[in-house]
C-alpha cells in the first residue's frame, strides 16, 4: 500500500470480509504499508479482492499463492534452521510481492533449503531471499524464482554462490 492508513484499512477490510489469519500487517520503508494473509485459497481472494476494491488508490500490488510451500513462513520469520551453506542462491527483488511469489515458486521447483525472506526493512523498499542446496538444485531455484519476479519487470538481481565461505551463514543468521 501506498499509504499506510489504507494499509491498516486493509487489513481491517481482510479480517472481517473472509476467514483468514493475519500473518504480517506493518510500515515498510519508504513509508509504505505490508499485509500478508493466510488461509484457505477462496478466503483469501475474497479477502484480497474485497480489500483492493474499496481502497484500489492505494494498492501498489496483490498476489494470492495457492498452496504456499510450506518453508515460505519459517523464512519471512527468520526461523529457518540451516546449519550449513552448500551452494548460496539469492534472488533480489524491487517488490514484496514478486519476492515471495519467486521465493514460493524457487522452493517448488528444486531441492533446496531457503533460508530467509527479508522484506523491505532496511533495504530501501527491496526484497531478497536467500536459499542454500547442491549446485544445480540452487540454480535451478534461483532460475524458477528469478523467472517470476522478471516477467514483472522487477528483478534486481539472481547470484549463485557455490561453496560459499562459512561465514557467510554467520552473517546471514
């Protein structure tokens, strides 16, 4: 949300136009606004689609991901456990939005690890993630994701950093 009033209004519309659960709901730099629900697939269109109707002046973006892979919550907390990097994929976005639809479809795709999701905090507005696996699962990953997030035209960046030093992972957690 472009305004951070109709970002809270949101939020309100959500909850009380469909069952869903409140995942995140704060400012983001830039003084914008962030919401994420969860909850069965109608629910959360109809709350989506019921919130970007009355306050369509201030949506920047939606997206509803059916069947989110189950590793996105674990990393939009910074819970995931990862003991150590193989190869280090990151995926770098100018959206919210298109980041954990690529970070969901990155996940989906190959056998790795994602590690975080970190959201616009700190970083100017952007999105990353990061996710750790063999080589070829990590770009293939990171190919999945980056392909998502670049049809809407805001792809920043895609790296992958095979055998990564150690302390990479200390940074990172």
């Amino acid at each position: 949300m472009t305004s951070i009033a109709a970002g809270m209004q949101a939020a309100d519309i959500m909850l009380k136009t469909s069952e869903v659960e409140l995942i995140i709901s704060r400012t983001i730099c830039s003084g914008k606004y962030m919401v994420l629900i969860g909850g069965d697939v109608a629910e959360v269109q109809t709350a989506v689609d019921a919130a970007s109707t009355q306050i369509d002046f201030a949506v920047i973006d939606t997206f509803v991901i059916p069947h989110v892979h189950p590793d996105i919550f674990p990393a939009l907390s910074g819970h995931s456990k990862v003991a150590e990097l193989q190869a280090l994929g990151i995926i770098e976005s100018f959206s919210v939005a298109s980041l954990i639809e690529g970070a969901d479809a990155a996940v989906k795709a190959a056998n790795v690890e994602l590690i975080e999701i970190r959201l616009a905090m700190a970083l100017g507005g952007k999105a990353f993630c990061t996710l750790t696996g063999e080589v070829a699962a990590v770009t293939s990953a990171v190919d999945a994701g980056a392909h998502i997030i670049s049809e809407k035209g805001l792809l920043v960046n895609k790296v992958v950093i095979p055998k990564p030093r150690r302390e990479l992972l200390t940074e990172m957690i």
